[in-house]
C-alpha cells in the first residue's frame, strides 16, 4: 500500500507530465531549431513545482487542472526563460546534467529561444486562458501579476550581481530581501495565478496564496544555497562547493565566514571566488562549512519561513489540496544534500 508521501510524490509527477505535454505542445513551430532551443530544458525533465503549486492552488479554491493548466504552463515557461538568461550571463556550459542552451544552440538562438519563452507566457495566460473558461477580468489580472512578477525577478537579479561585484558582504535581511525578489516573487505569483484561475475566489484567497507562495519562494532559495554550498556532488550534479569556488554570497557562506575562526576562516577565504583552487583545497572549505554548523542555521531559517507559509493556509483545513501544498514545501525544505 502506498504511504501519503509516494501518493503525493506521484502526485507531483502527474502534475509534471500533464504540465510538460500541454507546453511541449504549444512549443511546436518553425523554425524548428528555435523551438528545440527554447524547449530544451522543459524536454530535459524537471520537478514542476511553480505549476504544481498554480494547479494545487487552483484546486484549492474548487477549481481543476484544466482551469489551472494555462497558468501553470506560463510560469514555467518565464521559469525556463530565467534559466536561459542565467546561464548566458553565468557563461555555464551544463544545467542538471545537460548541455545550457547558449552551449547547444549557440548565443543568438538561445537568446530568441528564451524570448520566445516569455512571450509565449503570456500568449498561453491570454488565449489558453480563455478558451479554459477564465474570465477576462481575471486574465487582466493574471497579466499583469505575472509581468510585475518578471520585473521584480530582473531587479533581484540585478541586486545579486552587484553583491558579486561589491567587496563588501550584504547583511543577512540584505540577502533575503534579494532573494525574495529573485526567487521568491516566481514561487507567489504561482500560487497567486492559480487562486485567480479557480472559479471561486477572492481577494483574501489571493493574498493569502500569495503569502504562501512567498515564503515557500525563500525557503526554497535558502536550501539551494545550501545544497550549492556543502552538497554531495553526486546529488546536486555540480562540482563540491560550486558557490564557494564561485564567490556567491549565499546565506550559508555568509554565516560560515562570520562563524569560522582562525585557520578554518584563512581556508576560507583562501578559496571563496577562486577559480584556480585546487579540489582538496574546495573539499577543505566545504568541510569549514559543515562543521560551524551552516547547514541547522539556513534549514532552521528556512523552517520559519515555512511555518509563516502554512499559517496563510490555516484557514484551507480539511481540503485535500491544501495537504498537497504542504507535501510541497515539506519537500523543498527537505531536499537532501
């Protein structure tokens, strides 16, 4: 007999199969080299949470995956768009085992690859929208969520960057108020877009998936962080302390620097933004990491943020998609290292 959790994981995975065939469909063109482009990652696989979280969000509120459907594929295709653009400017040559666009394809298609991406969003949003019975009013305002939500992604990204770039560290609430832009704002217009695709709803079931979707958005970034920062490479596919190789100033490495003494911070310090650091050097580091006790510091942060998310559910009891959303952000918090 299968347990709740395989039941919701297998959940989740139908979710992503219904998901993948409606965007693959709605990628099909020519020329065909710009449509292998901009689906390459959706055909490579992927969880789907964004879309779980629109569909499960949708279904909450009386809804159903046909309703819920254009809205979940929207923020997956401004998701892969993000993913497109990300590893141009991070010049990354494999995303989770597989070739980047700019890599496969080369510069010029991968930039019109994820052009098309986000236009097509908002194609499926409007039309796909309508033809599954949303009303126009709340197409409007499912537009221009998901627009607002593009702009404020390009600001945390831009905010990031200058963190790079700056020799100073940010604070901590510096940190997280970035990646409640670059991460989080995709995880709660999700949740906002599937609440606005279900027949029934209001403007509190709005603000309140909202608020879910946010929270969850932070938590999510913070255990990526710290995957990125002490994960077992067999696990995350990147080399061991990829971010501290990188010099990204993620929460973990924050707090390790401000934690580590003596020689485990000199090790540090050695290697953190060092290309040419030797891998006992990187694995050095990464143990530095470890062992000041990083990892309960962001898991902890990332359970309050997840307390804060389900507390915007308190009032959804008894309704099985809202067990759904909470096997989500069980899962993300738990993702292991």
């Amino acid at each position: 007999m299968k347990t709740s959790g395989s039941m919701k994981k297998s959940e989740l995975e139908s979710c992503a199969s219904a998901v993948n065939e409606f965007l693959i469909s709605n990628l099909d063109g020519r020329p065909k080299a710009l449509y292998q482009a901009s689906s390459h990652y959706i055909r490579s696989g992927g969880k789907r949470l964004r879309p779980f979280m629109v569909i499960k969000g949708c279904e909450l509120l009386g809804g159903d995956i046909k309703r819920a459907l254009p809205a979940a594929g929207a923020v997956e295709l401004v998701h892969n768009f993000t993913l497109v653009h990300d590893d141009i400017m991070d010049n990354d040559e494999m995303r989770h085992g597989v070739p980047t666009v700019h890599h496969k394809f080369g510069l010029p298609l991968a930039i019109l690859g994820g052009d098309v991406l986000f236009s097509k969003a908002f194609e499926l949003l409007s039309y796909s929208g309508r033809k599954a019975g949303i009303p126009d009013s709340a197409i409007t305002e499912m537009v221009g969520r998901l627009a607002n939500a593009c702009t404020v992604i390009c600001e945390g990204q831009v905010t990031d960057i200058d963190f790079a770039s700056n020799t100073k560290f940010p604070s901590e609430s510096q940190y997280i108020e970035m990646i409640g832009k670059k991460t989080a704002a995709l995880f709660e217009v999700s949740c906002a877009l599937g609440a606005l695709s279900a027949p029934d709803h209001s403007g509190k079931d709005v603000e309140n998936l909202s608020s879910f979707g946010r929270h969850v958005g932070v938590a999510f970034q913070l255990v990526d962080d710290l995957i990125g920062a002490v994960g077992d490479p067999k696990v995350t596919g990147k080399a061991a302390g990829n971010d501290i190789r990188e010099g990204k100033k993620t929460l973990p490495i924050l707090l390790a620097l401000r934690k580590a003494k003596g020689d485990d911070k000199d090790r540090l310090m050695k290697v953190f933004g060092s290309r040419t650091a030797s891998a006992q050097e990187i694995r050095d580091a990464v143990r530095v990491v470890s062992d000041v006790g990083v990892d309960e510091d962001v898991r902890n942060a990332a359970r309050q943020h997840m307390a804060r998310a389900l507390e915007s559910l308190a009032g959804y009891g008894g309704r099985p998609a809202r067990d759904s959303l909470q096997f989500a952000a069980d899962f993300i918090v738990g993702r292991s290292l």
